[in-house]
C-alpha cells in the first residue's frame, strides 16, 4: 500500500495511478469516524473518471494530512486499513 498525504507528492500519486490502472484508490477526507464530512470511498485507480476531474476545494486535493490518499493494487488491503483506522466504508 502506497499512501500520499502532502500536496508535494501529487507528481509522485499521480504516476502510481498510471502504472497501477487495475488498482485502487481509497480516497477520504478525515481518519476520524465521527466527523460528519467523512467521505470514504474506494476508486478504480485507472477507470474512475472522478479521479481525473479538476479539483476543488479539500475534497479533491490529492494528498494531505487530513485528506490521504491510500492506494493498493489490492481492495482488501485498502479495507483492512479502514476497518483498523474505524472508518466507514
């Protein structure tokens, strides 16, 4: 598992998207499962046409502290770390 948490890293999370099209990314806003913007999704690194759109705001960002971007060539390795972090998935 790859994990990009700071702005500078987006070159670096973005060529793994590109050499990784058949993995996944687990896009959230926060670690913490009481925030009411929690967000936990888990894309299709290649395929997911969200992922490529232009970003706005925290939301889409592509790596911070409160935002990390977890990736994985397999889904049940990005599970694993939401249901140790106790996130919602």
């Amino acid at each position: 598992m790859r994990r990009f948490t700071v702005e500078r890293e987006a070159p670096d999370y973005l060529e793994w998207r590109k050499k990784n099209p058949l993995g996944f990314v687990l896009n959230i806003d926060t670690w913490s499962a009481t925030s009411p913007s929690t967000t936990n999704i888990i894309h299709d690194a290649g395929g997911c046409s969200s992922l490529n759109q232009s970003r706005t705001g925290n939301r889409e960002r592509h790596g911070t502290k409160e935002h990390p971007k977890l990736c994985s060539t397999d889904i049940r390795e990005l599970v694993k770390e939401m249901l140790r972090k106790g996130v919602v998935h």
